[in-house]
C-alpha cells in the first residue's frame, strides 16, 4: 500500500513539473504596424511671368486657374499675321510619389471664325527628374513651324516626351530660353482673321509611375 502511494505522489509531481516546462517556454511576439499612403500631385506652378519676351504688339498673358492648380489660363490679344508670343509652363510634382505623363489633348473651346488652320508653334522643353537645376533639353518640332491644331499629337508622338518621369519636386517646363513659340501664319488672310477669338485647352494626364 504504501508502494501505490508513493508512486501516485512521483505522478503528480511528474505532472505537475511538465506544466512548468511549458510555461516556461510559451512566449507572445507581436508586429504593431502603421501603413500611410503617398500623396500623387503633379500641378502647373505659378507663373512668376506674363511671357517669355515675345513681339511687342501682341499682349499674351499666363495665370493659374485659382480654382484648380492643374489649369492654367492663357489670354492672347491683338495677335495678327506674322505675330507671334512665348509662354513657359512649368509642371512640378508636388507629390511623395513618381508621375508620368498618359495622355496630351487639345480641345478648341471658342473658334467660331475658324482661324485656328492658321495659327502654328514650335519650342523646346526641358525636364529634371529628381528636381535639381540640371536638366535634359529636346525640342518638339524639329525647329519647324508646324499647326497649333497638331501639339497634342506631336507630343504624344515624341517617345522622348511621354517617357518622361517626374519623381517628387521634379520639374517638366516648355522653356530652355525659347519657350513655346505660337503665332498666326503670315500667310493668314487679314479678311477673316481680323478682330476674332481662338480659345483651346491642353491637357496633360499625369499617371502614378511604376519604379
């Protein structure tokens, strides 16, 4: 009998030293995580200028929309055959990630005399990726005068262009001295072009780039 008990009691205790074990090796490992989402905004930054130095009868003015940072709202006067003006916008990427441009459209808001055949532009645009004073410089039409109507296009023609990538205070200007230059043909007809209103707007789509 007392052969049972003894070996009831190195039971219990058997039992009893296995539950400490486990204790003791038993641990909780935890990961507190904080995840924020990036900021995409690329917009047009105010211009600190009316033009680039342009033909002195022709008044060409360049604002940012106050309602909307992505839109600037030129205003041509007193534009005539052979005149031509200069303007220089600048897109920043304002962000906390990379942008690249999708698409480029023109869209003729007011040409009710249809003078828009005769208006033509050529330039030059610059671009630093990273936001330094460096930058890359190419040009849009070869130099040439080529129709208003067809910027959009053309651009989105130049593989150089559309595979520009503005990552956070990168900068995109139409600029390098020379601005974009825009003028009516001097081969347009003072008959049908006197005292009329062209207004158009170009559109940039700027998508989040993939590293």
């Amino acid at each position: 009998m007392r052969k049972f008990n003894f070996i009831a009691v190195l039971l219990v205790i058997s039992v009893m030293l296995t539950g400490i074990g486990y204790a003791a090796w038993s641990q909780n490992i935890q990961i507190n995580s904080t995840i924020t989402t990036g900021n995409f905004d690329v917009v047009w930054e105010k211009p600190d200028k009316a033009s680039c130095p342009a033909d002195p009868f022709v008044k060409a003015s360049i604002e940012q929309d106050p309602s909307d940072l992505h839109t600037l709202i030129l205003t041509v006067n007193n534009i005539y055959p052979g005149g031509e003006f200069h303007f220089d916008p600048k897109a920043l990427n304002v962000g906390t990630i990379p942008a690249k441009i999708s698409n480029v459209t023109m869209v003729t808001t007011n040409d009710p005399d249809n003078i828009l055949p005769y208006m033509e532009y050529h330039g030059y645009y610059a671009w630093s990726q990273d936001g330094s004073p460096n930058s890359n410089v190419k040009d849009i039409s070869g130099c040439d005068w080529k129709p208003l109507s067809g910027i959009a296009n053309d651009l989105k023609a130049n593989k150089d262009f559309m595979s520009i990538k503005l990552d956070p205070k990168g900068w995109l200007q139409f600029d390098h001295g020379k601005c974009i230059h825009i003028r009516m043909s001097d081969k347009a007809p003072n008959t049908t072009t006197e005292g009329k209103t062209l207004k158009f707007k170009l559109t940039f789509d700027w998508v989040q780039a993939v590293p």
